[in-house]
C-alpha cells in the first residue's frame, strides 16, 4: 500500500480499518514459500548514506529558525505529505524538522541509523535495533511525519509504566511540532479515554487498544457496515459513535515488536459479562475430588502441552466420587470438565511461577516480561479455582461476551509497523502473519559485547553454587551484575543463597514492581548485584555510572534458559549498550524446565549420558540438550499461536449468520 493510498483510506469511513479477507490454504502455502526469501532484510548501505545525508541538507536552514517559525514550517509541510504522500525529501524534511526540534526540547540529537530506522517505520515494516540504539526516540520520526500528513497513530508499549513514561519523555517534541499527545492507561473512564485518542499520537498498551477496539465493536454492532456509520455521521446521528473510543485503526507503531506481535498472541483477548453466582461451593469440590485422584492412574500430565488428559480407569473412578453428589454433578461432561481443570490448577499452575498472591487476590504472572498482569484472569473456571486453592475470595465467573485474537486484531491496522531489538529469529513468522519484513539496523557504534561460554551441569543444586560463585568473582573486579531468573520463585531462592554468602543485592520481581524505575536505575553502579525476572528484560536501559566501563562494564548471567531464544537473547541485550564494554553468559542445569519438560526421548536419554560421559565431551553433550530443548518449546509455541488464528477463522466462518464473533 502506498503512503498516499493510506492517507486516501484512513479518511475515508467513520471507523477506519482493513477489512480482512479469507485466508485458504493456498495463501498459507504461498507465505511460507516467500518467508525464508524475506527473513532478515539487512539495511541497505546506500539508504544508510543517502537519506542521512538528505535529511542533513535542512538542517542548517532549520537551526536559525524560531520555535514559532518550526511549527508554521510544520504545519506547511503536513498539507504537503497529505497532497504528496511520503515522497523521500518530504519525509528528509519532517525528519529534519523533528530532529531540530528535539536538539532544542531535550537536548538530544537523532542518530543517523536513527533517522534509518524512522523510514523503515513509516514504510510499515519492524526496525531490529539493539538495546541502548534509542527505539522511543526512533519512533518520533515516524509518529510526527504521519501525524502531520493527518493520520492517527498509536505507539503501542508492552506496560502502563513505558506509555506514561514515553509520552512524558518525547511530548516536548511532539508539541514543538504542533503535534498532540495522549496517553490510555488502564483504569481511565470513557472520557479519558476518547480524549487521549483524540490526539495526533497516542502512547497506549497493547491490552488496553485492543479491548477498547472490542468495546467499540460492542457498542457499534456485528452487523454495521462502515458505510451505514459514515452516513449516521453525515446526518449528525452519533447514538453509535458517541459510544465508541478509538479513530479507528489507522498507523501503529507497535514497541517490543516481538513480544506484542508474538510472545502475546498465544492467548486470545476476551471481554465478559453477566456474571455467575458466587460458585465457590462447586470449586472446592471440584478440588476435594481432583485430591481423591492418582497420577498416572486416573489422569495423565502432559507439562509440555499443558494439558491434563483423563484415562478409562480416571473416568470410571469420577463417575463412582461424583454419584452422591447429584445436581451439577450428575452431568458427565461437565463433572469430567470441572475436575480436569481443578487438576490443572492443582498440578500445572504453580504459586510464585505463573502466579502470585497480593492482598488475597490471585495476580497472573506473564511469563515472558515477568510482569503482573492484574486485570487478567484464566478462563472456564480455572482462575476461579486456582483462588480456592489458594483460599482466596472466588471472583464471579463471566461468558463470552466478544473475543479476538491479537493476530487477527494488528493485521487491521491500514499501516503496521514494529521495532524490537530480537526480530531476526521470527523474521518468516512477522512476514507469514503480519506481512511484516524486518530490516536490521545497524549500531551507531561497533558493539564491544562479549559471550563466555555457557556452563551445564546436571543438577540444579550444583548449577546455584556455581552461579553463587560467580557472582561473588565479578563482583570482586568492581562489576556490576544483572543475574536473570524464569520466575518469582527462582529469584527467591537466589536471593536466599546470596544472603548465606554475604553478598548485598537487590531483587526485582513482580512482588517489587512498584521499586523496578529506582532498582534499575542503580543497576549499573560498580560492584551491584539486581537478581531479577525477565522485567529487567525490555524497556529501560541501564546506564553505567562512572568509572564501571573502564573495570569491563555490566555482567549479564542467566540462571536458566528461556523457552524463546530472543528472551535470553534480550537479556544478554542489557549490557553492552551505545558502544559500552560489557558480557554475558549463562549458567544452566539438566534439572530445569527447559529440559524436564520439552526434551524429546532421545533428549532424555543424551542427558542421561551426559551426566555419565565426563569432561568437554559431557559438556557438548549437556548443552546440546539444552538447545534442543529450546527448539523445541519454541516450534510448540509457534503452533500454539498458528493454530489460535485458525481456530479465530473458523469461528468466523461458522457464526458468520450472526456477524462478525467480535
């Protein structure tokens, strides 16, 4: 689509969206053909010279003008992108213009493989920039020319804490502009936020623009067409639209490209309504019988696919628990159903690992930023059950009332658009999905970021005394230390043994959520030790005080390999930052998740052996394992998320008589 069709369609309707077509199996074929072909787009030399030096030719002209005198420039040059499109010296001269502005408002001035990833975000493709190379200034560039030529944007952030940072952060540019800002964060009323979306850019999270899409869809109906609300708006009827929040879905620029577009579209967003009656009653027996079954007997485990599986013996053993029980529990399907999932709460759902308990509420940990996610809850009765073992109030258990996948709900953006510092390694998925081609950017200086080889051992015991060790060696060079864990629990513990040994440290986890701004802040002062989850992962950088370069900079252990390559990848991306010296290395065990429950038999078996083969051979062995592991946890999640939007189509297709499941 080219930028002036864009601007031709994102005029045009009351709720502008792309309007999604069918997929068969034939398009699937055609984009897994194509998807190796556009795995990783390396930034063109030429572009890397050539728009740079393009942008710079305004420059000089632009530093003697006034404050007043930029914006009128702006404003002139807007009707011009919208006349125009995106033509190159346009586009050189809004750069130029927010560039200029932002040397004036922050005292920072973009980097030339800044303004290179700016254009590959106003192409609509995903800028791979590593950490510290400066994404929220990046995404000014982009944001300010499309806002300027009159199309809404919404930079989309993984977390309340980086929306209401960043606005805050780059609103100086945007206003110098003449550009409006907002920002959505969660608990904000209708007003609030029809207002923040009545801005030029807005900052809001993932979570919060794709619920509020499906209020809309809510409050318009299935059945409206975009021409029928064009025509209710030319008439002056707003019963409808003054109902909803959002412009429609013009321009993302979506932050943490991969974590939102990929790691988050495992699970589909779901609004309910008409609540139940208080059922904790029917849990706590769901609970009682679920503890009267036997492992491996009446039930089978599958951890990988996290599922529990009944056997003929369990189902037989259910039917004699539940025929005393009578009224909810003399249907079959639906005792089978409820015991399965007080099993699964029972067995698969683990305190201080998926979630946590804060003021007798039950909080769900997201497993790949380690953050809480407060205002979420399981679905079919199992968050309802997980708060009966934990002998927590019982929330009233909602239906459906609208759902979508975050797959289906980004492809409707008319223009899309990602940056992330891990895009290479789900370069074919980004295309396959979102038609999405990603373009490596590269540092604006060499990185002097150096990898020690990973250590394996065969227990966990053994892996945590080593990683103790460790700690205290670099610790004694005057380095500071950000030590990764997978869960609450695991940074616990680490915690713990740091203790016994004397060492000072700090932890941050989603119980200190509220201290991660100051914990991170002081991370990269001489000798400190974070121990921390994957929150210390994305999105704030850690700035080294002075005199730590010189002693080799920030070290980065992980204490356990994460189910996704680009999450270790992430972290080891924390140090080493804007040309900083720093390393990284991990330290793993054959007890640890990764390995207990996505290795394959022959994996098992080549652990087994390598417990007992001793020396260099052992180690390879060891860590083979663990990569295999790993690969495999991460093709099961990309079929987890291919078959989610399958299912989304098919439910499309079959309640198509009723309109649209959304």
């Amino acid at each position: 689509m080219s930028s002036l069709t864009l601007s031709t369609e994102a005029t045009l309707g009351a709720y502008p969206e792309r309007l999604e077509r069918p997929v068969g199996t034939l398009d699937r074929l055609a984009a897994r053909a194509v998807a190796p072909m556009v795995r990783r787009r390396s930034a063109r030399r030429r572009r890397c010279r050539r728009f740079p030096e393009l942008v710079g030719r305004y420059g000089p002209a632009l530093s003697r003008l006034s404050d007043d005198a930029i914006r009128d420039a702006a404003r002139t040059l807007g009707w011009e992108l919208r006349a125009g499109g995106y033509r190159d010296d346009a586009v050189a001269r809004a750069f130029a213009l927010v560039r200029e502005t932002a040397r004036r408002t922050l005292g920072e001035c973009h980097f030339d493989v800044q303004l290179v990833g700016g254009r590959v975000l106003l192409e609509g493709r995903v800028a791979e920039m590593e950490t510290g190379e400066g994404k929220t200034l990046t995404a000014t560039l982009a944001a300010c020319t499309a806002a300027l030529a009159g199309i809404p944007v919404h930079i989309i952030t993984v977390n309340d804490y980086l929306a209401a940072r960043d606005a805050e952060w780059m609103g100086p540019i945007y206003r110098g502009v003449g550009v409006t800002v907002g920002v959505v964060t969660h608990g904000m009323d209708h007003q609030a936020r029809r207002a923040a979306y009545e801005c030029d850019v807005t900052y809001v999270t993932n979570k919060e623009v794709a619920f509020d899409y499906l209020r809309d869809r809510l409050a318009i109906g299935p059945r409206t067409s975009r021409t029928l609300l064009l025509l209710e708006r030319l008439a002056g009827d707003e019963t409808r639209l003054g109902k909803v929040v959002l412009r429609g879905l013009n321009y993302a620029i979506v932050d943490e490209a991969d974590s939102v577009l990929i790691d988050e579209a495992r699970t589909p967003l779901i609004i309910s309504g008409g609540g139940s009656p208080d059922e904790r009653r029917v849990y706590a027996t769901a609970l009682a019988l679920a503890t009267r079954l036997t492992g491996g007997r009446d039930f089978l485990i599958d951890e990988r696919d996290r599922a529990v599986r009944w056997t003929d013996a369990g189902e037989l053993r259910l039917d004699e628990l539940a025929e005393p029980l009578g009224g909810v529990w003399a249907g079959r399907r639906r005792r089978e159903e409820l015991v399965r999932q007080a099993l699964t709460a029972l067995h698969l759902f683990q305190r201080d690992r998926h979630y946590i308990v804060r003021d007798r509420k039950v909080h769900i940990i997201d497993e790949f930023t380690g953050r809480l996610m407060s205002d979420r809850s399981w679905e079919h009765g199992l968050h309802q059950l997980i708060e009966v073992k934990e002998d927590c109030p019982v929330t009233a258990r909602h239906d459906a009332l609208a759902r979508i996948s975050y797959q289906r709900f980004f492809r409707r953006y008319l223009r899309l658009a990602g940056m992330t510092g891990t895009a290479r390694e789900m370069a074919a998925e980004l295309w396959s999905v979102y038609r999405l081609a990603v373009v490596s950017i590269p540092t604006n200086r060499p990185l002097r970021r150096r990898r020690y080889p990973d250590h394996v051992y065969a227990t966990a015991d053994a892996k945590w005394r080593a990683v103790v060790r460790r700690i205290a060696t670099v610790r004694r060079r005057g380095r500071p230390i950000l030590v990764g864990t997978r869960s609450v629990a695991a940074s616990e513990h680490l915690s713990g043994l740091l203790a016994a040994a004397g060492l000072p440290h700090r932890v941050l986890n989603a119980r200190q959520d509220k201290e991660e701004a100051d914990i991170v802040a002081s991370a990269g002062e001489a000798g400190r030790i974070t121990v921390a989850t994957n929150m210390a992962g994305r999105g704030t950088d850690i700035r080294l005080a002075p005199g730590v370069a010189e002693r080799g900079g920030l070290h980065v252990l992980a204490t356990e390999r994460h189910e996704a390559g680009r999450i270790d990848r992430q972290l080891f991306g924390r140090c080493g930052r804007q040309g900083d010296p720093g390393s990284y290395q991990a330290f793993v065990s054959l007890e640890d998740e990764i390995v207990t429950v996505n290795a394959s038999r022959v994996g098992r078996w080549l652990a087994a052996l390598a417990t007992r083969t001793p020396g260099r051979a052992g180690d390879w062995l060891a860590a083979l394992v663990v990569r295999r592991a790993q690969r495999s946890a991460e093709r099961l999640h990309s079929r987890v998320r291919r078959d989610l939007v399958r299912y989304d189509e098919r439910l499309e297709t079959t309640l198509a008589f009723a309109g649209r499941p959304e």
